[in-house]
C-alpha cells in the first residue's frame, strides 16, 4: 500500500514536470525507481518510457487545441526523434550506460548555460514579427501571461532535425523522453518562443518514447503494475500545471528550464561515474 502511494505521488510529480517545462518526467522517475524502489536501471527506464507516453497524451492534446503547440514542427522533428530512439533503445538494451551518461552530463551543462546565455542576451519580440512571408513551420498562439498574440517563423529548422534525432538517441538511452534536448535546441538553434517549444516537446516525446518503450518491451523490462499506478497519478498532477501553466512568464519558464537541465547533468553524471565504480 506505501508503495503504490508512493508510486501515485511519483506520478504527480511527473504530470506537473510534463505540463509545465514539456518534458515527460524521466529525470525523476530513472533515479526514483532505481534507488528509492530499487529497480534495475533497465526496468527503471522502460517504466519511465511507457508513463512518458501517456504523459504526452495527456498534455500535448491541449496544447494542440490552444495553438501552442505547432503541429507541422512537432510532425517533422518527431521523425527524425523517433528514428533515434530507436537506435538509443537498441544501444542501451545491449552496452553498458555509464560512458553514455557521463557524455550526456557535459552536453546537458553545456545546453544549460546556452540557453542561460540565450535569456540573459533576450529573443526578439515576437508578437512584432513580420508574417507577411508565413513558412511552412509558421505557428502563433495566445499567451495569456502577457495578453500577446505570439507570432514566429522558425528558422534553421533542417539543423533542429538533425538535434531532434540526438535527443531521440538520449531518449532512449536515459529513459528521459527527450524533452530536455529537445526545448533547448528549438529556442536556441530556432528562436522558437519557450512556450512553443514546451508544448510542442510535450507532443514530440510521446512518440519518442513511444518507440523507444517498444525495445524495452520485446525485452521484458516493463513492469505493468508500477506503470499504472504511476499513471493514475500523473493524471492529477496535469491537471494542476494545466490550470497554471498559462500565466506562467516565458522568463520562469526559462528558469524552470535551466534548473532542470542542471539536474539531469548531475543526474547524469553521478549514474555515469558510479556505474565505473
């Protein structure tokens, strides 16, 4: 019974991360199931895939009906996050992760401080940009915080492709979901609005670990149980971010984002050198 209600707070927890910061929650969920449950890190990860899923469900939904979310972006940049999943899901399956880790750490402090550098130097104003030529990837939405009509063409997005399908690869070795890699490069390589970027990486890493679950599933890492209570939990924690999402400024949300990203590289790096050990 502790154990499921642990598992159900666990949940909650993920919901608001996924809601808010457009990530599926595998930060917290990899170390959780590993040292407070004391699961094996490869079960560990299939569970966090399986749940990232249903997390994505859960929130990009919304943000497709309020715009935020831009549908043709998320289209493309999930074919390119998806073919790395699958690759990452097969590597980590077969080869120890504690290099991988410690590899994905330093690339995690180097996007943390990129996209600090990003917020301190300021994107331009986007409810002031020129629509008269709309791209392809084009996408405006309301932010509430502000009362702005949030207009954008991105740009460079062939390069975001290519970095979709590197944290497709992190997906799939971490059980991360992606959402981590993927926020940063579209506001960084892109000067997509971080709202934008939040929603759509919460509809692209629903099929990033989609895919990536599907290896771990053939494998027999999935445990059905805690992956439903873990559910049931995340339902109540989207519904609490999804209420005060909207008048969250982009400037938290680029905090939140950072703090985040420093999290995972220490995560990252303690797995990693402790695996050497």
């Amino acid at each position: 019974m502790v154990t499921t209600l642990l598992l159900l707070l666990l949940g909650v927890i993920v919901g608001i991360l996924g809601a808010i910061l457009g990530i599926g929650g595998g930060i917290v969920m990899v170390p959780v199931l590993t040292f407070l449950f004391d699961m094996p890190v490869h079960n560990a990860i299939a569970v966090s895939l399986v749940v990232i899923t249903a997390n994505s469900m859960s929130t990009s939904a919304v943000y497709l009906k309020t715009g935020t979310a831009n549908l043709n972006l998320g289209i493309a940049l999930s074919i390119a996050s998806v073919a790395g999943a699958l690759i990452g899901s097969k590597t980590a399956v077969h080869l120890p992760q504690s290099t991988v880790m410690i590899i994905l750490g330093i690339i995690q402090f180097i996007m943390a401080y990129l996209t600090y550098v990003k917020m301190k130097k300021g994107s331009k104003n986007h409810h002031e940009t020129n629509t008269s030529k709309k791209s392809f990837f084009y996408g405006q939405y309301k932010d509430k915080a502000t009362g702005n009509i949030v207009k954008y063409n991105p740009v460079k997005t062939g390069y975001n492709f290519l970095f979709s399908a590197f944290s497709g690869v992190f997906s799939g070795l971490s059980g991360a979901g992606g959402g981590a890699m993927i926020i940063p490069g579209m506001n960084l390589i892109s000067d997509i609005p971080i709202k934008a970027a939040t929603a759509t990486s919460s509809f692209i890493i629903g099929f990033t670990a989609a895919a990536g679950s599907i290896v771990y599933m053939q494998a027999g890492y999935v445990d059905v149980k805690v992956v439903c209570s873990i559910i049931l939990g995340i339902y109540a924690g989207t519904a609490i971010s999804m209420r005060y999402f909207s008048k969250i400024t982009d400037k938290k949300v680029s905090y939140l984002l950072i703090a985040l990203l420093l999290l995972v590289a220490f995560q990252m790096l303690y797995e990693g050198v402790s695996s050497l050990d």
